[in-house]
C-alpha cells in the first residue's frame, strides 16, 4: 500500500461547471476525512467517514458539495456548479478507527475555477 | 472552539542556522493531541511528531525537537543545523477530545533556508 491516493492532482474548471475528486485511503483505515486549503492558509475541515457513514460535516460543506464513500473503500468529493471561490486545494486523509489519531494525508487535488 | 496560532508567515535563514516555528494553541478540552506537519512545494502534508497533552517531555529527533509547554499553552518546533531539504510550509495543529476527530491547524510557517 503507497498510501492515500488522490485523483485527478490538478482540475482546471469553468465557472458553473460539476467537478469530481476521488480519494483512495489507505486499506486498512476505516475512517476517511475530507480537507480544503486555500492560499496562505492551513486545511480546513469538510467532512469524514467511519465505513461507508458520513458522521459529521463542516458548515463549509455547502448545499453544492456532496461526499460519498461507497461500501467503506474509496470516497468522492463533488462541487456542483462550481464558483471562483471554490479554487482550492482538496485533502483527504485516512486513519485508523483506533488509535492516536494517526491521519496519512494524499497529495491533494488543486482546484482552479475559471 | 479551539485554535492554533502561527504568528510567523515566513521565516527565511541561511543553511546551517537554528531556527524555531512558534505554535500557540487554545481549547477547552483537558484531553487534546498536537501535530506538527510538513507541506513541501508537492502539496502532500507530512505528518513529523503528535504529542499528548498529558505528556509535556520534550522530544528530539535528529535534527528537530519540539518544545511542548501547557502553562503558556505553546508548542514550538526547533529545527537544528537547517539544510535547504528544510524548505516547506510547516503547520501546527491540533485535536481535541470534543472536536470529533476534525484536526484544527494554524496559517502555517513559511521556512526558506537559503544555501
């Protein structure tokens, strides 16, 4: 396992367009957590997953994001009818249900909206 | 709520100096853990040391030690004998025990080691 992987590493979008990202966590971890970073600024919390159950979101998380993690494997990240002020870029992290609160974090996914 | 300060932006040193990221946090919670990361120009954040908050014994590793002091409620990262492999953004972060696993970070450190 190379760790978390994140797809696609850069996304180019026109304003109003739906955009999708996929995260591949680390086998083994149960929990599976979605981050945004803008400029100059450190990640911010969006959502995360236990299995396949999304148990909290962050009021960042707007009526036009949605999260999914189909059967507790992978998850999707999608921003419909982006806006300018959705550039970004997109973190996951997995970790272990139990623990010290290991996080591994992906490389991202740098979201530009045109 | 909870909060991590960074009130370096940047921080440029010439290879070989010391130099420290300073990190101030607050929360209510007695129970919390404290990160510190590292983001190369990659993008990937790379996790370096957490830190219990019932356990205030400084650590060293290598090159980097980390200060964790509750009574000013700060933990500062000190890299020693910088090299320009050192250039990143470097954030701290936090978790508490009633933040339901969402890591809190600060704005970040810029460090630019110079050759």
């Amino acid at each position: 396992d190379t760790g978390v992987s994140q797809n696609p590493r850069h996304k180019i979008t026109k304003r109003g367009q739906n955009v999708t990202f996929r995260c591949d966590p680390i086998s083994e971890h149960n929990r599976l957590y979605w981050y945004r970073q803008t400029l100059g600024q450190g990640p911010e919390f969006l959502t995360y997953f236990q299995n396949e159950a999304q148990l909290e979101k962050s009021r960042l998380l707007s009526d036009r994001f949605s999260a999914e993690r189909p059967k507790g494997s992978f998850s999707t990240l999608e921003i419909q009818r982006t806006e300018q002020g959705d550039s970004a870029m997109y973190l996951c992290a997995s970790s272990p249900d139990r623990g010290n609160y290991g996080y591994t974090f992906g490389s991202g996914t740098r979201l530009t909206v045109v | 709520a909870q909060k991590v300060t960074q009130a370096q932006t940047e921080i440029s040193v010439v290879e070989k100096e010391d130099v420290t990221l300073d990190c101030v946090y607050e929360t209510r919670d007695t129970t919390y853990y404290l990160f510190w990361y590292k983001q190369p120009p990659s993008g990937e954040l790379v996790f370096l040391i957490r830190r219990n908050s019932f356990d205030e014994q400084n650590e060293i590793s290598g090159r980097y030690s980390w200060n964790f002091q509750k009574s000013t409620s700060s933990f500062n990262f000190t890299i020693t004998a910088s090299q320009v492999v050192d250039s990143a953004v470097y954030f701290c972060a936090l978790i508490s025990s009633g933040s339901a696993r969402q890591l809190t970070f600060g704005s970040g450190t810029q460090l630019t080691v110079l050759p």
